[in-house]
C-alpha cells in the first residue's frame, strides 16, 4: 500500500474511535459503564442537570479505572459511582462529564433513567429525546420518576448495594410479571404514549427509602402532553397495576362478613375488555380470578357466590375512583382512544378533552377461588 493509502486508513480509524459506534475499540478501563442516568431541572433558565452511574472496572480498590475526578476518589471494582453536571442540552452535559471523568460515556448497559419531579412538571420530551435517538440505549431501559432531584436519589448509597440504578432495573424488569406493586413502563413505550393521540402515558414514582433500602415506590405518576399532570401513591396506586399490567397483580384488601379486619384476597388474574359503543362511551369489563390469601374467614365452596359480589362491588368501587381520577386529568393511560379512533377518526382533534367526557361503563366480575388457611 502506498503511504497516501496507509494515511488515509489511519486518519479514518482515528475519526472512528471518537464515534459512539466505535465505542467497541475503547478499552473497559477507559469506558464509563453508565447503568442509570438522571434528569432533573437547572438553576438556570433552559438548563438541565444530567447525572451519570457507571460502574467502575479494575482489579481493585485505587487500582486502575477506580480513580474518579483525578483521582480525588477512588471505588472498587464494580462500585457505582455517580456525578452531576448542568448544561444546555443533554448532549453538552454528557460530553462535560466525559471530560470531567476522562472516559467514555457508553450508554449500552444503561437501565434506568430517573426523571426528577421538577422537571417531570415542566417537560419531558425534549430531553428523553436524546436517549430515544442514541443507537446504544436499549428498548428496554426503565423510566422512573422521583420525588425530589433525580441526582440526589442516585447519589444516596445505603449498605444495601452499591448502586442504585442497578436494583431499581431488577425491582423495575422483574415487577413486570412479579406481584411487586408497581406499574413499570420502558422508554419507547412511555414515549409511545406521549406521541400517540392520546398524549399520554405513565411511569413509576420513586422515593429515597428512610430504612437502608435503595429506594421505595410510592405509586404511579401520569402524564400528558409531556409534562406531569397528577400521580396516585399507596394503596390507591396498587389499583393501577390491574388496569394497567398484564401480569404480576398485587392483592386486594377488602372487608368480607366474618372477619373483623381487611382481608388481603390473592389476585391471580385479570381479563380486560374495552368495547366501544359511540364517540364518547365505552364499556369497560374486567374479569379477577382471585384467592383469599389469609385465614379469618370461613370459605364454602357452597355458598361463594355473596363474597364474590362483595369482592366484586369493593374492587369496583376502587376502580371507578381511579378512572374518575384519569378522567379528570384526561390522561387515556388504558388505549381506550385507540379502539374509539379506529371506529371515530373524527375524534382524534383533542382526544384528551374528549376523554375527560366520555362516559366509562365498568362491570367488575370476580371468581374466587378456595385457597388461604381455612378456619
């Protein structure tokens, strides 16, 4: 090869190692495994705070790759470290934490973004954006809203782990089909919602946990039009998860005649039919297989059917609250606009406001099968 060529194919390798497609070439010593990222809203006018955990690669504690800002600190291998830094875009704040931590920012481990409250309020789009266009950020990557800064909940190490963002990925994947209560959504789908015409979406709110723990669900936050409009926390927010999952169901608290206190019954499964009747009416439908999950109460498999209508007039007195509230904030978390438009094209102008009217039909069906401690 003459040396024209050989040049050419140096300078080309050179320019690839500063692209993130690249990001192979890189030594791990040299990378920024970035496991959680944090959003929240700057001091300044049109600025965000980002906030990086990357895990820290080496062969021990002050060993190579666990020197961060300098070496002013050093973790050992595996310990999540975190850093802030607040910029104009995204974009400008990750490449100021690049130099600031002198590696690369490798976003293709990264599980879970936390958007903080403040900034939840104000607009999400534009800087989810960034992370919806990045080809190293995986489909599945959680979103979470937290109560208070974003920074400050991936900054709070307990004895628990050493990294945040990595339990909150493995509560978050596995609260999926687990009876964990909590109604997780992905990045692309919680984007999806936003940019379908029903504006809306969900995520998980998250807190800083006072007992040792890495953190605690509070509930679920709702939002339209980008920003955060309302959010349910306690026992209320468990409701959602059996309009809102597909598996993994938290049990029922309910009041049945013989016990003198609530009774947690074992939600095994909820069927959901939505059937649409005009432009603004729709016929809900949802079918629970349950089991009560405790003793205090006398089953008879002779006589199930009173407690099957008083499980069923309990749970759907607790679902009209929660769609009441939907409806209020006009945020069609269900794809109940989907199956409306599909027959009414005509009504995809302001589907938000038309949700906010239209007329829900809910019938709560319950099938409660023999199981608990009998008495």
């Amino acid at each position: 090869m003459k040396a024209p060529g050989r040049a050419l194919v140096a300078a080309g390798l050179s320019g690839c190692l500063l692209l993130a497609g690249c990001a192979e070439l890189t030594d791990i010593d040299q990378k920024a495994l970035v496991v959680g990222v944090a959003l929240d809203s700057g001091s300044a006018p049109d600025t965000n705070v980002v906030g990086i955990q990357y895990l820290v690669p080496g062969q021990g504690q002050g060993g190579q790759g666990g020197a961060v800002l300098g070496g002013a600190t050093s973790a050992q291998p595996g310990q999540g470290v975190t850093v802030c830094d607040q910029a104009t875009s995204v974009g400008a704040a990750l490449q100021d934490l690049r130099d600031e931590t002198e590696r690369l920012i490798y976003l293709g481990n990264l599980g879970v973004i936390a958007v903080g409250q403040a900034l939840a309020q104000q607009d999400v789009v534009s800087a989810l954006n960034y992370f919806l266009r990045d080809g190293q950020v995986a489909e599945a990557t959680q979103l979470v809203v937290v109560q208070g800064r974003a920074c400050a909940f991936l900054q709070n190490r307990t004895s628990a782990t050493s990294s945040n963002s990595l339990a909150l990925y493995e509560y978050m994947s596995a609260a999926e089909r687990a009876t964990f209560p909590a109604s997780p959504n992905v990045l692309w789908r919680f984007l999806s919602g936003l940019l379908s015409p029903a504006e809306a979406s969900y995520a998980p709110l998250v807190g800083t946990s006072e007992q040792g723990a890495p953190f605690r669900v509070l509930g679920t936050a709702f939002f339209l039009r980008g920003r955060l409009v309302g959010q349910a926390q306690g026992y209320h927010a468990a409701g959602f998860d059996w309009l809102l999952k597909k598996s993994g169901y938290p049990d029922a608290l309910v009041n049945l005649p013989g016990s003198s206190r609530p009774v947690s019954v074992h939600v095994r499964s909820v069927a959901r039919r939505i059937r649409v009747l005009g432009p603004a009416h729709v016929a809900l439908t949802m079918r629970f297989n349950t089991a009560v999950r405790e003793g205090g109460v006398t089953l008879d498999a002779r006589d199930l059917g009173p407690l099957q209508a008083s499980i069923g007039n309990q749970l759907q007195s607790q679902i009209r609250a929660l769609l009441d509230q939907l409806e209020a904030q006009g945020t069609d978390v269900l794809g109940i606009g989907d199956r409306v438009l599909a027959r009414y094209p005509g009504e995809a102008g302001d589907w938000p406001a038309v949700f906010s009217h239209t007329k829900i039909d809910l019938r709560v069906q319950v099938r409660l099968y023999e199981g608990g401690r009998m008495l």
